[in-house]
C-alpha cells in the first residue's frame, strides 16, 4: 500500500499586494469652513457675529429688571390686585426672551461667496462681452428691472457675486446679508431676511413688557405711598429705573413698524433710496401698495431655505 501525503489547504486567499488600509478623512462642513467673521455653536446649529459683549448686556438687563419686578413688585400685586399679574409678565417674559434668541441664534440671510469656477467664469463672460483676451476686473453696477423700477446691482469684491437686490456686505460680519437692514449689537447678529420677523416680535414684545412693567410699578408705588409714604415706597420697587429706557424701546417699535407698513429696510430708510424728495418717479417697487400687505409679506411670508 502506498503512504498518501496530505497538504494542508491555505484557505487565505493571498493577493500579489497588500493594498493598505485608508482611514477616511471627514469632509469639513461648511460652517468649519466659512470665510466670514462669525462664531458657530452647537456644531453649527447657532450663528453669532464675533462681537457678542452688547448681547450678553442686553440679555443681563432684561434678567435684571424682570428679576427685580417679580421679586418685588408683584408678590405684592398679586396679593392686592390680582394673581394674573405675575402669569402675564412670566409670559410676556418667556416670549421676549424667546425671541431675542432666535435673533441672535439665527443665519440672518447670508449669501455664500462665489467658488474659483464661477469667479472665473465671470471674467470670462466679461472678457467676451469686451472682446478683450486680457483680464479686466467686473463692472461695480449692473442694472435690473423690478416693477417698473430700474435697480442698481453692485459688485462685491469680497464675495465676488453680484448683490440681489436690497442685499448689503456687513463690515462687521464680512458677509453679503440678503435684505440687508441693519448690524445690530444689542442681538449680537445681523437682521436681515432670514430673522427680521424674530428681530421685530422681539422689540415690539419687549416694549409691551417694558411698558407693563413700568404701569404695575407706578401702580406699586401709589398704592404703598399711602400707607408709608413715597420715599419709603419707591425703595420697595427699584425696577422705577425702566422709566428711562421705555420710551426708546418704545420708539423703536414704532419705527419698525413704519419700516414693515412701507416694506422698507433700515438702511434703505437711512440712504434714502426711496424717499419722495427725490422726485416722484423713484417710487418703492418692492411695496405692494397696500400696509396690511407689507405687513403679511414681512410677518407671515415664507421663509427662503438655508
């Protein structure tokens, strides 16, 4: 009988190179990578300028001032006049800083900037229109219709684009901001056409809270002066202080909401880009002609996504 070698069989199959193991390297999002000057938090979800110290004062300010009239006033109010006083400033309270935060939390309508290709994209289509084969920066202006109404588009060089129309590049954001009103320090952000709304509910809300805690601690006031006199009456409410900051809240609502009834902007209102002075034919063409309109568009109008 013959002696039968048996192989052990190599069930690893072998490959002529070992090809080695990449790890994958995560794409950055966008917000790790944008150019312009703002902070983000909570993996992108919140947007802030960089400066943030006049935020945090205003948020500090009105903490102060409701902490004062609700540790003061109204166990008092409620007690004397009615247990609802306290319910409706806490809800005045929740709403105003309910929406200071989504002001200042918020993207405000940034636009991105243009990528190489499509900066060198319009060169070429300027160079074209010259005839020239050598580079010539872009034209500041260029002119759209809207409504009837010639509309000057100017050209960012930061951003390399052509500005939609109402839109601003904010200095201190470094950003191109879609209907651009204004850089406001007391939020910490811009407001443009993304958190206009939330900016707007938040200062008409705070001039109702301003102005309701104002008339309770009059009302405080009077009715302990007759019992202890004025003096010992005002120091049981020392929230008397919103006296000096109602009426600028107040007149800044008031404002706004010419603004929203003429569906102007801030900085429109401020350069005089649709003032009657100018003559008769620069007329608005973003107003719809009617207040309740411009109210509902600025208000209720849909929102453009991220």
């Amino acid at each position: 009988m013959r002696d039968c070698e048996y192989s052990q069989i190599n069930t690893r199959t072998s490959t002529p190179m070992e090809i080695p193991y990449k790890k994958k390297t995560p794409k950055k999002r966008k917000w790790e990578s944008f150019p312009g000057r703002n902070k983000f938090y909570c993996n992108g979800r919140i947007m802030m300028a960089r400066q943030t110290g006049v935020f945090y004062l205003t948020l500090v300010l009105i903490l102060v001032t409701c902490g004062l009239f609700f540790t003061f006033d109204c166990p008092f109010l409620a007690l004397e006049l009615s247990p609802a006083i306290p319910v409706v400033g806490g809800a005045l309270f929740l709403f105003v800083l309910g929406t200071l935060l989504r002001t200042s939390f918020s993207d405000p309508g940034v636009l991105p900037r243009a990528t190489a290709d499509e900066t060198a994209d319009l060169e070429r289509q300027i160079d074209g229109a010259n005839g020239s084969t050598s580079y010539r920066p872009p034209p500041r202006t260029r002119e759209v219709v809207i409504n009837g109404q010639t509309v000057k588009l100017k050209y960012c060089f930061t951003c390399k684009i052509f500005r939609p129309p109402r839109t601003s590049h904010c200095s201190l954001c470094d950003n191109c901001v879609e209907r651009f009103d204004h850089h406001c320090p007391w939020v910490g952000n811009c407001v443009g056409r993304r958190n206009y709304r939330f900016f707007y509910m938040f200062i008409l809300s705070l001039s109702f809270l301003t102005i309701f805690i104002f008339a309770f601690v009059i009302t405080h006031v009077i009715i302990r002066s007759h019992r202890t006199g004025f003096l010992n009456a005002l120091k049981d409410s020392p929230v008397v202080v919103c006296f000096f900051s109602v009426w600028s809240i107040v007149g800044l609502s008031g404002f706004h909401t010419y603004l929203i009834s003429s569906n102007q902007t801030t900085n429109e209102d401020i350069k005089g880009s649709w003032s009657s002075k100018r003559g008769k034919d620069n007329y608005n063409p973003y107003s719809h002609g009617n207040i309740f309109t411009n109210c509902c568009v600025a208000l209720c109008g849909p929102l453009p996504p991220r």
